[in-house]
C-alpha cells in the first residue's frame, strides 16, 4: 500500500539504441512482483519490448530511435487490488488497483490505475531523460490505463492494452471506438486520429485519401447528418468512418479498425502521428 | 450534413505544405513541465526542469490559433503570442475513464468524479518562446465537446542550462 511496500533496485537499459536524451527513452517498471518474481518481470520486459512493441509497425520502423529501460521494482506481494471483486488490498509498491474507488463509482474492474506521482518519480530517478513510463503489473485480469502513464497487466492482454495506452500517453491519440453512453462533442477534436470535418478539401488528414474514396466512406445506421456513400470502396482505405471518440454519430475515424479502436495495426494517420513524435529521435 | 463547410473549418495540420512541423531536433534541451490541477480544474505550473533531451516532435500541428478545437493541448508561444510548438493531449484531467475491452462485450467510457492531480509534458527549449499556455474544453461532461479555452498560462525563463524548481 506504500514505498514501504517495496523496493526500487537497479536500472538497465535492455535496449540500447544511442545516448539517452537522442533517443526515446522507455521506462518500464514493475508491481507487483515480489522479489523471487523479479525474473518473471524480465521476461515480461523483454516480451513487451521483443514480441509487442518492435514487431508492431510503425515502431518497427523506428526502433532505431527508442530505448528500453528496465527498473526492477519489487513489491511485498504479488497481484493488484480488485477492490470491486473484494480482492486486496496487496501490499504492492506502486499500489496497483483494478477499480479503484479513487476514480468514482463507475471505475470498472477493467481500469488498472498505480501510483502516478510516485510512477513518474522512479522513472525520473532512474532514467532523467525518461520519456514514456510504463508499469507492468503482475496480474492476470485484463487491465490497464493510460495518459498520462501507461499501466498494463503483464498477462495476455498487454500487447491490446499497452499498444493502445501508448497511443494515448505518447502520441496523442485519440479513442476511436463509440461508446453505448454517448460522450457528447461538438467541436473539432484536436486530435490528430479523429474529426468531424468531411470534407476532403479541408479534413485533416486529407493528404492520405485517394481520390476515388467517398467522403464520408461510411455512416452509421440511424445517424441522419450522414450521407452515406455511393460507392463502397476498397476495404481499409483511409478515409473518414462515422464512429469515433465515444460518439456513434457525426465523428469520424481513419479506416474500419485500429489499435485505437480495437485490435488492428496502427492505421497510416496514427501511424505518421507516431513517426512524428519518434523522428527527432532516429540516428 | 456531408462535411463540415471548409470555409469555417481551420484545419489542423499535418501534410499542409504551409505549416511544417518543428524539429525538435534542432533544441537540444528541453523543459520537463509539470502541471497540477485541482477539482475545479484549476492548473497552476508545479515543475519546471530543464533537462538535456531532445523533445518529442508534435504528434499533428492543431494550429491553435484560437479555440476552434475541442480537446486539450500545450502550447508555446512566443512574445508576441504566436505559436511555436504544440502538443495535443488525451484526457490530462483524467476525467473521463474509457476503458478499451475490443475482447469483451464492450468498451466502457464513464466520467470520473473532478479530482486533484497533476500531468508532464516535455516541450523544447525554444529561444523565442516566453510563455507556455495550457487549453482545455470544460470537463463538465455537457460541455467536453466545446471549444479549448485557455485554462493556464505561465511564463518561461529562456533556457541555458539545467535547473530545478519546484
């Protein structure tokens, strides 16, 4: 439930890319690990950089421009809070919570929150030029947070939710998916992966729609400020796909389906927002 | 509607030849800036470190040339209140708790209770910047949608090498 529930140990740069600060420096930390589990961290380090983070493109492209560093963070006990479920508390470092009543009575067993504060504090601590921290909690549920830092259970479900979470706390991205609870908007997101605006002469990512695609290229049923287009065109082309930020209608998405919205490649708008942030970072 | 009329429309970004992104490249320091808000969104500048590091380019220039986008974002500017450099971001006010479940039966997206806490941004050190501006849409949930308002607005020492104040 505190520090006093842990220990901060050694830093390693498990990928080493160039100086710290010329690179985008990963910082991945755990909870929940007690210190017999500290391997079992390792390992899901290194699945999380190895197997999810470099094969995935855009950053496929760009893993020269990204470190990874490990911080081994130990906690007294294993797991994380699922105080919804009657489950904890645990004595955890940085105090991982599915649920956490901190956030309301609609916090769900899905959300994982840590300690932010004390998150960032240790990134700092350990790596100054830290860009992005990321914590691992050593939890089989299906979990996760981010922005602005990324929270994962380490079990299957890291790869959805830390692609996804990293697009929000590093890139900006915005969620692509509607919502059964409406989220009303009625501007212009400012987002660089949503919008409003149709209209191909001025939408924002305008440059990557061929010609030959309908704008709107697809509407919702029931959503009557849509036109629906006269022509279905070629699956996944860029384009402007009514349902985005938590609204059925009248916001827009780039293709069909992404990290940002479910389980599919970044899609080429968020993959240029992505390779925007990381260029200054390439050798 | 079929599209928003672009005449109204100052669209963002990314691609257009007039508006080239910054490259962050070319300041090698940056400001490590951390913001603390309170439950009624109030956001004062708690951080401010300058750090040796190259910072992240902006993921889409918004242009934000006032308050046509919801949302929010930080921004530099320089004495004459023009924009430098900005850098959208998702939800700082963690307000709205949206979890994504594509495995599931459903994402769910609710809104959070206001809270106190506090969020980083790592902006370059840009010689001509003086201010850094934070926007943000209202966090009531019937009012996210509208337009960013300038919500803090903090001066910026010009950078030359590393400091610490809290």
């Amino acid at each position: 439930m505190s520090t006093s529930d842990g220990t901060v140990g050694t830093a390693t740069k498990v990928v080493d890319n160039g100086p710290g600060g010329r690179r985008w420096d990963l910082v991945l930390m755990g909870d929940g690990y007690r210190r017999g589990e500290l391997s079992k961290f390792h390992d899901d380090v290194e699945r999380f950089w190895a197997e999810v983070l470099k094969p995935t493109p855009p950053f496929d492209q760009l893993w020269p421009a990204i470190n990874v560093h490990r911080v081994d963070v130990t906690s007294a006990q294993s797991g994380a809070d699922m105080p919804c479920n009657g489950e904890g508390p645990f004595r955890t470092f940085f105090d991982a919570s599915y649920c956490d009543p901190i956030w309301g009575p609609g916090a769900s067993e899905w959300l994982l929150t840590v300690n932010e504060p004390l998150a960032k504090q240790v990134a700092g601590g350990a790596v100054p030029a830290w860009n992005v921290a990321m914590v691992l909690v050593n939890a089989e549920a299906y979990g996760g947070s981010g922005a602005p830092l990324v929270a994962a259970a380490s079990a299957g479900s890291v790869k959805l939710i830390g692609l996804h979470e990293l697009g929000h706390s590093a890139f900006g991205l915005a969620d692509e998916y509607d919502s059964p609870v409406p989220i009303p908007t009625s501007g212009e997101p400012a987002q660089p992966n949503v919008t409003r605006n149709t209209d191909r002469a001025t939408n924002k990512w305008r440059d990557l729609v061929k010609a030959t695609t309908p704008m709107p290229t697809s509407c919702n049923d029931g959503c009557a400020n849509c036109r629906p287009p006269t022509h279905v065109p070629p699956p996944d082309v860029v384009g402007t796909y009514e349902g985005a930020l938590y609204e059925r209608c009248g916001l827009y998405r780039p293709v069909p389906d992404c990290y940002m919205r479910a389980n599919q490649v970044f899609c080429p708008v968020c993959a240029r927002a992505i390779h925007r942030v990381l260029q200054a970072y390439l050798p | 509607m079929a599209g928003l009329a672009g005449e109204a429309w100052r669209c963002g970004v990314d691609g257009t030849p007039d508006h080239e992104p910054v490259d962050t490249r070319r300041f090698p320091s940056s400001w490590r800036l951390t913001f603390r808000y309170d439950e009624e969104g109030t956001v004062e500048l708690a951080g401010r470190e300058e750090v040796p590091m190259v910072a992240p380019g902006s993921p889409g220039l918004i242009r934000s040339d006032g308050g046509d986008y919801s949302g929010s974002w930080v921004e530099l500017q320089d004495q004459q209140g023009r924009v430098l450099f900005d850098y959208v971001l998702h939800d700082p006010f963690r307000r709205l708790l949206a979890v994504h479940y594509p495995p599931g039966p459903a994402n769910q997206v609710v809104l959070g209770p206001p809270r106190r806490g506090e969020f980083t941004v790592v902006v370059p050190v840009m010689p001509e910047a003086t201010t850094v501006v934070v926007w943000s849409s209202p966090l009531e949930l019937e009012r996210r949608g509208e337009a960013a308002r300038e919500v803090g607005r903090f001066p910026l020492p010009s950078g030359s090498r590393g400091t610490m104040d809290q």
